[in-house]
C-alpha cells in the first residue's frame, strides 16, 4: 500500500473552514453538565444540537455549555420532508449558529433511516440560501451523487441505525462513497466504540460523527477521549498506507535461515523473504 | 387570544414581541420566532406586535445528535 501523503498538518476542511479535529460530537442524550467535559476530553471542535420549542422562566440553555470557538452543527431532527428540514434549518440560523446545518430527514421513526429522496431536494434549497450543508443519508452512490450536485459540503452516510451502537453495518457501502465521492465523507450513526471509529478512518473516511456511543458509555468523558484518540489513529494509519491482506497463506515475519538445529547454528543468515 | 408553542395565552394583543419574550420568560438571545409561519428577526422584535389568533413559535437549542 502507498503512502499517501503526510501532511504536516492534516486538515479537515468543510465548506471553507478548517478544523484540525475529525470528531464531532452530538450532545444527545446526556446531562447538560457533561457536556462541557465531554467535548473538550474530544477535543471537538463541531458539536451537534437540535432545535425545539424554548423552555421558559431560565432554565439552563444547552449553549452555556458548550465551550467558547465550538461550532454549532444544528440538525433539522423532527423534520419529515424537505420543507420541514428547511423551515428548522432557517429558524436554527435565526437563533445563531453560523451556516452549519446537518439535514436529517425521516419518515420511519422504528429504524430512523433518513429519507434520501428528501434530503437531496432540501440540499439544493438550503445550498441556494448559502447553508453549509451536511446531509445525514443512507449509504447509496446515486443519491451521493445528487447530493454532491445539490451543494453539499460533505456527506454522511449511516453504519447502522441512530442510537444502535451496531457498528460498520453498511461498511462496504460507506468504501464505495469514500472511493468514487470528491466530498468529505464523514461516517454517522451506529458507530458504539472506538475501534468502529478508527476503523472508519482507516478506510479513509474524513470524519467521524458520534452520540449514543458516547452518551451510554459507562464514563461519558472517558470514552470521548478513547473516540479521539481511535479517530487519530485511524486517520494516521490512513495516512501511513495500511499493509497488504495475504487473502491465503501466511509470510514469514522472522528470516527463513540460521535456525538453531543439533547444537549449532547454521552460517550464511540471508534477509526476511517478502 | 393568540397561540404561543401551542398553547392558547390571554391579553397578549397588541404587546410586541419583545414585550411578550419577558412576560413568558424566554432569554431573548437564545431563541428564535416565527408568527404564522413567518421568521421575524430579532431586529424586529420591538417593532412587530402581536394580533388576535397569531400562532407562534418560540424555539432554542437542545441536545442532540
């Protein structure tokens, strides 16, 4: 395998901005005074949030804790069409975001699958009015593609359903997006532990989006720090070129020559056999 | 009588929006509206008043994936 090419700082770039973290993190599911902890032991840099009808008389708003120079990724979760999606993508700028907005769109509430059909047609309308946008989908190459011609600064297919902590299920499927694709391809949904996370960098894919695997963990802080350090290394094995599979049989590690045989070793050691 | 994230709220004609956020207790730089569908920016709050059988959305940020 070749080595790509190491860049000295290895940059994450989406929709003109750069980021040196490839983790972002959703804030789904656990208690407002983890979250402070939680995104700086992940040293994200992106950070999901939902929009909903406000709560009144001061209780705590979820912005409060989150980290100064953050960026906001408000998702349009709720939303069952594209005007939906658009309607919550517009009221989440009103609010004050940036331009961010990760289009989540579905019509199944059993399994969550994202409508695909849908999120191409709120891409287009949302990529019009200047959003960034970063549309979840299931892992199709024609509607990749459709996206990338929508506007879409990336695309994030799915490994499993949202909040099954399944892993790579769609793992073949995502490598087709990351090889024909010129978009950051970030991997979202279903993705529990961290070797999942590094594996998906490995494949190359740009990033790595994860909540539930991190909200039921047993130490919530702990386990975004296990999901930085997996995504780093997977990003860097990618990076490095990882090594040829032998599909059958096996390949010395240690030289072929110069065993110890009857008491003596054998003269003339000769260089590993590739 | 107008409709505020779904429920029916009194005596609220004629106040603007500004004047209904405080009322209701919302932290005005952490939400957005809509009246009847309609976004109304934050610069125009004071001006934009509220009429008998407006529906309106106050929204924020939440947790979420």
């Amino acid at each position: 395998m070749k080595n790509r090419k190491q860049e000295k700082n290895d940059k994450f770039i989406l929709g003109g901005h750069e980021f040196t973290s490839r983790f972002i993190l959703g804030s789904g599911k656990y208690s407002l005074d983890l979250i402070r902890a939680s995104v700086q032991q992940a040293g994200a840099q992106i950070i999901t949030l939902a929009l909903r009808r406000a709560n009144q008389d001061g209780r705590a708003n979820i912005l409060d804790y989150i980290p100064e120079g953050v960026t906001l990724l408000p998702n349009t979760s709720g939303a069952r069409n594209a005007d939906e999606a658009v309607r919550i993508a517009r009221l989440s700028r009103e609010v004050g975001c940036g331009d961010f907005v990760k289009i989540e769109i579905m019509r199944d509430t059993k399994y969550l699958l994202p409508d695909n059909y849908e999120t191409v047609k709120a891409t287009e309308l949302l990529a019009k009015e200047g959003f960034i946008v970063m549309p979840y989908m299931y892992p199709d190459l024609n509607t990749a593609r459709d996206l990338r011609e929508a506007g879409a600064a990336s695309i994030m297919p799915l490994a499993a359903p949202i909040g099954s902590n399944k892993g790579l299920c769609t793992k073949e499927f995502i490598q087709i997006l990351i090889d024909e694709i010129d978009l950051p391809v970030i991997v979202d949904a279903g993705i529990g532990k961290p070797s999942e996370a590094c594996a998906a960098m490995e494949m190359g894919a740009a990033a790595i989006m994860a909540n539930t695997g991190i909200a039921t963990a047993g130490d919530i802080p702990a386990m975004a720090e296990a999901f930085k350090l997996a995504i780093e290394a997977g990003r860097k094995a990618y990076l490095a070129g990882t090594g040829r599979v032998l599909e059958r049989g096996g390949s010395a590690s240690s030289p072929l020559t110069g065993y110890i045989q009857d008491g003596s070793v054998k003269e003339g050691n000769k260089s590993y056999e590739e | 009588m107008v409709t505020i994230n779904g429920e029916k709220r009194e005596d609220c004609e004629g106040l603007s929006v500004t004047e209904m956020l405080k009322r209701e207790g919302y932290e005005t730089s952490r939400i957005a509206i809509e009246i009847n569908g309609v976004i109304i920016s934050k610069k125009e709050f004071n001006e934009t008043l509220l009429h008998s059988g407006d529906s309106i959305e106050v929204v924020s940020f939440v947790g979420g994936g």
